[in-house]
C-alpha cells in the first residue's frame, strides 16, 4: 500500500510583478517541470502569473 504523500511535495508559488508567495503541494511524479499559474495577487490586487520558486529545504 502507497504511504500518504509519497511522491508530492511543497511548493512555493512566487509572484512575477511582487513579493507575494503562496504555498501549496504538488505531485512531482506527473507533474515533474515547474509550475507556472495565474493566480490573485492581493498586494497589487488583480491576477498575475505566479511561478514555481526553488524551494529552500
């Protein structure tokens, strides 16, 4: 039986235009490139794209 997580991992999602950050998981085994979203940026307050940062752990 597959353990709880195996194979996902924490993401940091970064802001291109500010220096907000979400935090999210992701599969990397199906999902192995970076991630790139459009997403809420509350500081600038419209939609802007949100990549996957490299993670500091």
């Amino acid at each position: 039986m597959a353990k709880k997580g195996e194979g996902c991992a924490h993401i940091t999602l970064k802001s291109t235009e500010s220096d907000h950050e979400y935090h999210t998981i992701k599969n990397k085994r199906s999902n192995p490139e970076r991630m790139e979203i459009k997403k809420y940026d509350p500081t600038l307050r419209r939609h802007v794209a949100y990549k996957e940062s490299k993670s500091s752990k």
